[in-house]
C-alpha cells in the first residue's frame, strides 16, 4: 500500500502558522497574524439575503418596481488565549486598535477570497473571564 500527502483545502498556513478556513482579512490585516493568541473560530452572516422589494398593487397582483440587497451585520467568533490577565486587557486593547475605523473598510475571507464586503466593527458581545 502507497502512502500519499494529504493536504486540506479548508485550512492553510501563513509563516507556517495554522489558520482557519474562514480567516478574515480587515482592512487588508489578518488578525491570527497580528495578535498572538487570536483565532478566528466562525463567522455567521454571509449566508443568503433578504431582498428590499418596491412594489405598486395593481389589478392583478403586484408590479415590483425596483429590488436592492439589505445590508447584512457579520458575526465573528475568536478565542483570544493568554496567559495572564495584563496580556488579555493588552490584546484588547489592540484588538480595538486595529478594528476601530471611521469609515468602511474593505474585508475578506480566505475561504471566500472572491468575494469582498465593506462594513466596519460596531459592537462586541462581553467576554466571558
């Protein structure tokens, strides 16, 4: 029996550092390589859309005068390791740093690297401790 290398398509490595599939690229940064312990562990909001529909009633029904796509709001999932509680505030604070923006920024994701969204950071949910 031969053996062979096997390679998964849904990871890939950047300085030989393993990242995720779903990698996400802001404003040009990767995240896993600027802060050490960061990792992105899902993202949830790239899935399908609802349209906007204008539409007039008329005799029969409805004439649907124009469509556009609703904004859309990304929720990332990370796990932030560390090993003592001045390296969390400290990563934190970068994370800040970095995610902060007065304007759209451009982001994509490695497992969607065709694909572009503009948006920026507006909220975080509390970390657990």
């Amino acid at each position: 029996m031969n053996s062979y290398d096997f390679q998964d398509l849904n990871e890939f490595y950047i300085d030989k550092v393993w990242l995720p599939s779903s990698a996400m690229f802001y404003d040009g940064i990767l995240l896993e390589d600027k802060i050490e312990g960061y990792q992105t562990l899902s993202v949830n909001g790239r899935e399908m859309l609802s349209l906007d529909v204008q539409t007039d009633n008329i005799l029969n029904g409805v004439l649907i005068n124009s469509q556009r796509l609703n904004s859309r709001m990304l929720t990332i999932k990370y796990k932030l390791e560390c090993k003592t509680a001045e390296e969390v505030q400290k990563r934190y604070k970068y994370l800040m740093q970095l995610l902060f923006r007065e304007e759209n920024v451009h982001i994509t994701f490695y497992d969607e690297a065709d694909w572009s969204y503009y948006g920026r950071y507006i909220s975080s949910d509390d970390v657990d401790g």
